[in-house]
C-alpha cells in the first residue's frame, strides 16, 4: 500500500447519516483533504453550512461532471444509493478519479463491466457491502465454517429507512459461503409456508431473513447448524463510526490498486 503526502476527497450525499459521518473521518484523519462534496440541489453552497460544522469551507456542487472537472480529486467516496451510486462511478472512471463506493445494489454483471474500463485505465476503486472491519471477518469466518456446517442460515438486521432486502453484506456473505458450501436444500422435503416469506429469501438452498426497525443501526447473525451443535457468528455496528476504519483503509489502498475491488476482504491484509 503507497502512502500518499496528501489524498483529495470527493464525497457524494454529504447530507446522509454515512456521508456526514465520512466528512468528519476525513476531517480527523492526517493525510486526508475534503476538496468538495456532491449534494444533489444544492450548488454554490457550502458544506460547512449544510453540517454546521462553521470552519469547513468546503464547496458543494449539484452536478458531479462540474466538480471532478473543476476539482481534480483524488478519490471519490458515495454512500448514496443505488441509482446515484452508479451514475457517480461512472462520472469517476471518466474523470480518473478512484471511487470508493459503499452503496449497494450492485449486480455482479455491473461490477464485470466497471472492472473492465478500470483495467482500461489503471485505475483503482472498490465497492464494498460493508466496511465494518468485524462485519468482513463474519464473512470470512462464515466462508471457513460453511466447508463444516452446511445448514446455514443468514440473520441480517437494519434501521427501517434502509431500502433494499437482503442487505448488500448479507448476500455477499452468502455468496462466500458458496464457495465452499456443498450445495443442500434445506429444511424438510415436504416444508409448506402457511404465510408466503415465512422462511425468508432462497440463496442455493440456504435462507436469509430481513429484519428492520428503528433503533438499529447494521447487525447480522449467521446460524450454522448440525447435530446436536450450533454455531452462531455474530457482528453488531452500534453507530456508524465503526465503518470509518474501513473507509480510511480504502482510500489510502486504491491509490496503489489498478482495477475494481468487490469487497473489504479482498485488501485486507
């Protein structure tokens, strides 16, 4: 990993419960410049005045092509949502700005093609689920424990304004899972649901379940069964700073990377 004298942020959605708390990792962090936020609506203004944060004078632009262009960042960070998300690392790649995309919703189609055109240009970027440091070494666990127990089912629980379901984390575990899970169905043969998504989503034969209500932040719980054991792997991010160590782990990594990262797991060390 090359450590830069000074790295140029760029985050989109500064307004957002991740975005603001970005703004204040970058803040805090020696190495690390806010040079601009993207806030759709709002332009010419001020990103201190939009946080209350007075000594941050810092631009904000409406449209994204006018900030990398005027700006010239080194990084782009986006906890937007999925639509904005893609557009953003789009307009990233164009510019040669390494993007550090927390949003989901990403296919695995989607992420082929990005990774081509960043290969295309040398360039560096991931798309992470999640960067809680805990929350990947769950997956990783889970990836290991699969190989044992394959009767698995998945638990992910989040705040009721997350919109999508399952949760990027909870699928990118599954996926991992797959890698070294033989494939089962499971449950009994003959299983009925007397109310349709009683037994949540089917991902190659194992179950994830949604739960979201006010008061949580991002939890998951993988449940390993077998006879007469139960193995259950658990991470709970109690406010949103525990994602910021894995976002500052990001953008001083992607800085030496020339290609697209999907996943936290993949540069750890």
């Amino acid at each position: 990993m090359v450590e830069t004298k000074q790295i140029n942020i760029v985050v989109a959605g500064p307004r957002g419960r991740m975005g603001s708390e970005t703004i204040r990792m970058i803040i805090g962090t020696p190495g690390f410049r806010l040079t601009a936020a993207i806030d759709d609506g709002h332009d010419k203004e001020k990103v201190g005045e939009l946080l209350g944060i007075s000594e941050l004078d810092v631009p904000v632009y409406a449209d994204i092509d006018a900030c990398l262009s005027a700006e010239h960042p080194d990084v782009l960070i986006d906890f937007t949502n999925p639509e904005a998300g893609k557009r953003n690392l789009q307009a990233a790649i164009d510019f040669g700005v390494r993007p550090v995309i927390g949003t989901s919703g990403f296919s695995n189609e989607e992420v082929e093609g990005y990774q081509k055109l960043m290969e295309e240009k040398k360039l560096g970027g991931i798309i992470a689920p999640n960067f809680a440091i805990g929350a990947v070494l769950v997956m990783k666990f889970s990836q290991m424990a699969a190989k044992y127990f394959p009767d698995v089912e998945i638990i992910e629980l989040h705040h009721d304004g997350k919109k999508d379901a399952p949760s990027g984390t909870a699928i990118k575990t599954a996926e991992l899972i797959e890698k070294t899970r033989k494939p089962k169905k499971q449950g009994a043969p003959d299983e009925r649901e007397t109310l349709r998504g009683a037994r949540g989503a089917d991902f190659d034969g194992m179950r994830i379940h949604s739960v979201r209500l006010p008061g949580l932040i991002a939890h998951q719980e993988v449940l390993f069964g077998s006879k007469g054991e139960l193995l259950t792997l658990r991470h709970d991010s109690m406010e949103r700073a525990s994602f910021m160590t894995g976002v500052r782990y990001s953008v001083r990594t992607v800085m030496s990377l020339d290609t697209l990262v999907y996943g936290l797991e993949n540069i750890l060390d």
